[in-house]
C-alpha cells in the first residue's frame, strides 16, 4: 500500500493510504488520539491483574504506534503487557523510521526500532515488559487464540474498510475475550455500536480526543 508522511496538527505525524485516500491516524493530532482513545480509555480502564500481565489485540498494526505507546506504558507502570497485533499490509521497517513518535514522546528509539525490526510470526521480546507478536493476516479470515485483556480495534473506516466493522467480527473477539475484557475504537457510528452489542459487548459512548465527538467502549460482562 503506498503512503505518504503527513504531520498533524500535534506535530506527530501519521501517514496517508493513497489508495484508499485515508490517514492512519486523526489529523488533528495523531500521538493525542492514540493515547485518548487506545491507551487511557482502553488499556488504563482494564485493571491490573495481581498475576501482573495484560494480553493486548490490536486489529491494524499500522504505524506501530499503539503498540509503542502500549510499550511506554508498560515500562512506566512496570506492567507486563503480551501484545499480539493483526496487520495485512505491513509497513516497510525504512518507511516506519521516518516517523518522529520517539522524538514526540520523547522515549526510548531503540524500542521503536524494535517493534518495526521484529520478525512477523513470533513471539519478540522487546523489553523484560513488553512482549510483542506481529501477525500478517486477514482479520476476517484469521483464527484468533488464546485469550484478551484488552483489544484496540484501530482498522481503517466502516467506508473504507465495511468487511472488518461486522457482528460476525466483534462476536470472534468476544468469544475470546475475558470477563471484564475492554474494547476500544475511534469509530462512534451506529452501525459499529449496534454491532457491538449485538455481539455481546456492553457499548458506552465516551468523548472523543480533540476533532472527534466520540469513541466507543465495549466491555464484556463478569
């Protein structure tokens, strides 16, 4: 998929799928929505388990940047974080360095070397926190294992992308998601909520990040 570097209006950048004429992330602020909807209002709303460890599904791996703020925050908090994240059409590792997310964030850039240089396939071990599994598949087709904490679902729009936002979808993560798992999404629409609760999640809608009026969250029940 061709891209182009967009900066956004944070001074993060994202890029552009000049295919389908679509940015990876809001342009009113790239590093600012990530964090809003994916890290605050999903990985931070599901508690700490005393076993320590949070398994994370993330459907579009993209820029790698949910994962390297995931990462971030688990080096912060001293959480243990699994992260398995579904793409299938992955960036080059040269495209992704071009990204100035360290130098936003102003974190390790060693680690975000790391998250694009990782084999696809494989369990990677990224810091004594963070452990990632890059996966290259087709959501609709790909059977998912093992069981989730928390899931950031972060696919390209319901316009653009309608056969990844399905009941058929959010019912497969469901099923392997935990009691008490949370989901979270940039998309509000009310087709996607209705999905959503038709596939079992409990649907709130919270306020967006700036340019946006509001996410989702799905939880499943206890």
């Amino acid at each position: 998929m061709q891209t182009e570097i967009v900066r956004t209006e944070d001074g993060s950048h994202t890029l552009r799928a000049t295919e389908i004429d679509e940015c990876y992330h809001s342009t009113h602020g790239a590093v600012q929505e990530s964090m809003h909807i994916f890290i605050r209002a999903g990985l931070l709303a599901f508690p700490q388990q005393a076993s320590g460890g949070t398994n994370v599904l993330e459907t579009g791996f993209g820029t790698g940047l949910n994962a390297y703020l995931a990462l971030c925050e688990a080096e912060k908090s001293k959480r243990p974080i699994r992260y398995t994240s579904l793409e299938l059409y992955p960036l080059a590792a040269d495209e992704a360095m071009r990204l100035n997310y360290p130098e936003m964030l102003r974190a390790d850039r060693h680690w975000f070397e790391k998250i694009h240089d990782s084999p696809w396939g494989a369990d990677e071990v990224i810091t004594p926190y963070f452990t990632l599994c890059k996966v290259q598949a087709d959501f609709t087709q790909y059977e998912l294992q093992g069981w989730y904490d928390v899931i950031f679902f972060d696919a390209f729009s319901p316009e653009k992308q309608p056969e990844l936002w399905t009941e058929d979808g959010f019912r497969k993560i469901y099923a392997h998601s935990v009691p008490g798992a949370v989901l979270t999404t940039y998309c509000a629409k009310g087709s996607v909520r209705r999905a959503l609760q038709s596939a079992g999640f409990v649907v709130e809608r919270l306020p967006g990040p700036p340019g946006k009026r509001e996410i989702l969250r799905g939880k499943k029940g206890s």
